[in-house]
C-alpha cells in the first residue's frame, strides 16, 4: 500500500466494513481485525462471529472488504492483507523462520507490513 489515502468512515451501524479507503478513484473497504503472534505466525480471523441464545453464527467477508487490516500488539506491526488471500476462515502469517526450513507456500508477513 502506498501512503496518500484518505480515510472513509462508514455512515451508521451494521456496515460490513470498519473504514473505506479512497485512493483518488477507487475506494478500498476494509475490515479492521487483531492478530495473535502464537509459535512466530501471527493469526487472524476473516470472519464474523456472532451468537444468540440459540446458535453461534459465522460469516466471511467474501464480495464484501478487499482487505483486511490486522493490527498485532504482540510485535506492534500492521499488516494489510487482501481478502483472497485469506482462505478457509483464518489467515496466518508467518514472522519467523519454520522450524523444517520450508519457504514454498510461506505467506511471510514482512511481504504485508505497512510501514511504522
């Protein structure tokens, strides 16, 4: 992402994305989540959760965001992921090095940092 955007804030509740960003032309919607560092990968969800006194209900994103901001407080980094790029309900992305050496199929998160 390049520096320059201006912010969008949603009008009213209920909206699937947290902020909107305008990049002189095409507007980004963007969902705001946490990530959790656990064994050098930082997780996220790309999905909603939300229960009643019935059931527990799940919800993607999909035609909905472009991109999923994951802010981690245990490395105090942002990253920026597109929403394709988050599959199966969880994304990961890893800050160290795997313990068997692999690098084919790695979505390293250095690739997604936004700059400090």
């Amino acid at each position: 992402m390049r520096r320059g955007y201006t912010v969008l804030l949603p009008f009213g509740v209920n909206q699937r994305y947290d902020l909107v960003l305008d990049d002189g032309g095409r507007f980004v919607r963007v969902q705001c989540k946490t990530g959790r560092l656990r064994h050098g990968v930082v997780l996220f969800s790309g999905i909603s959760v939300r229960c009643n006194t019935r059931e527990i209900l799940t919800r993607g994103y999909e035609g909905e965001v472009e991109l999923f901001l994951i802010s981690c407080p245990d490395n105090d980094r942002i990253y920026a992921v597109p929403i394709e790029e988050v599959t199966g309900g969880c994304g990961s992305l890893r800050v160290a090095p795997t313990r068997n050496g692999q690098r084919r199929r790695v979505r390293w998160a250095r690739d997604y940092e936004l700059p400090g």
